[in-house]
C-alpha cells in the first residue's frame, strides 16, 4: 500500500516506464502537486499517458483541461506539445459504470513489465492505492484494451 506522495514516486521511477494508463472516476489529479510533479517528470523522459475520463471532465474550463494547461506552463510548453504525450478518452455515462475506482496502469500493453495500483479516495481525492497482483492487471487490461481499439483503433495498443 502507498500513499500518495509513494505512488507518485512509484510513476517517477518505474523502470523503463514508455506509457501510463489512469482510470477514474472524477479527474482530481491537478489537486495533487506530488502526482502532477512525477506527470511532468515522466512528460520530461518521454512517457505516453492514457487517460480515461468521464466527458464532463474533458470540457474547457474543467479539471482536465486546466490540469494540462498548468503541466504546458510547468514545463513552458505549448498545450499541443504536451497534448501529444497525454491523451485522454471520454468516456459517456454508460462506459463510466464499470469505473470504481482510481486505477493506474504501467506499461499496460507488455505483459513483461506491467504493474498497476487500485486507488482509494477519502472527500474525493487519491489518498492510498493497492498494488495489483499480475494477474488482476492482467485481466484489466485485457478489459480495457477493447476500448482503446473502438476509441483510438488498433494501432494505439
């Protein structure tokens, strides 16, 4: 189990980290300067980001949106340039049921090297995650991956 403050190190030094997946509920990551901190790092070494987001969260002015405009002026940085390393997937009332809670995936498409964490929020914010078993993120991802080809097609997987 980690903290907050243990998860962002986690993402900050997951070895040969190249993309991270993050499911939730209601987008508050802006609200947390330690995971927003190992977002910008990871941004700095190349890393992918794939977020999956309830549509409300994704609109101007929303969580989301003023999330990536402070990581681009965090790293001087257009939103176009920091757009191209962090996407996100709207996902409608209907695909957002099957989200209980936080889930951030590592490495999600090599089953070599993948790991992930469960979330738990208190006043709705992350405050500990679970480290998955292999075999749990296992079948998440295999769960997600159908998404992300209906959404993004076949060659973001």
């Amino acid at each position: 189990m980690l903290d907050v403050e243990g998860l962002s190190r986690w993402q900050a030094n997951f070895p040969n980290l190249k993309e991270l997946w993050i499911i939730s509920p209601a987008f508050r990551d802006d609200k947390q300067p330690h995971l927003r901190a190992s977002i910008a790092d990871n941004l700095k070494r190349g890393v992918r980001f794939l977020y999956f987001l309830g549509k409300a969260d994704l609109e101007e002015g929303k969580p989301f949106w003023l999330f990536l405009r402070r990581l681009a002026a965090e790293l001087r940085k257009s939103s176009a340039q920091v757009e191209k390393q962090i996407q996100a997937i709207p996902l409608d009332e209907t695909e957002r049921r099957w989200i209980t809670s936080d889930l951030f995936l590592a490495n999600p498409t090599d089953p070599v090297t993948r790991a992930g964490f469960v979330g738990l929020r208190y006043d709705q914010a992350n405050r500990f995650a679970f480290r998955m078993s292999d075999w749990d993120v296992e079948v998440t991802v295999g769960s997600i991956s159908p998404l992300v080809v209906k959404k993004l097609g076949k060659e973001r997987l």
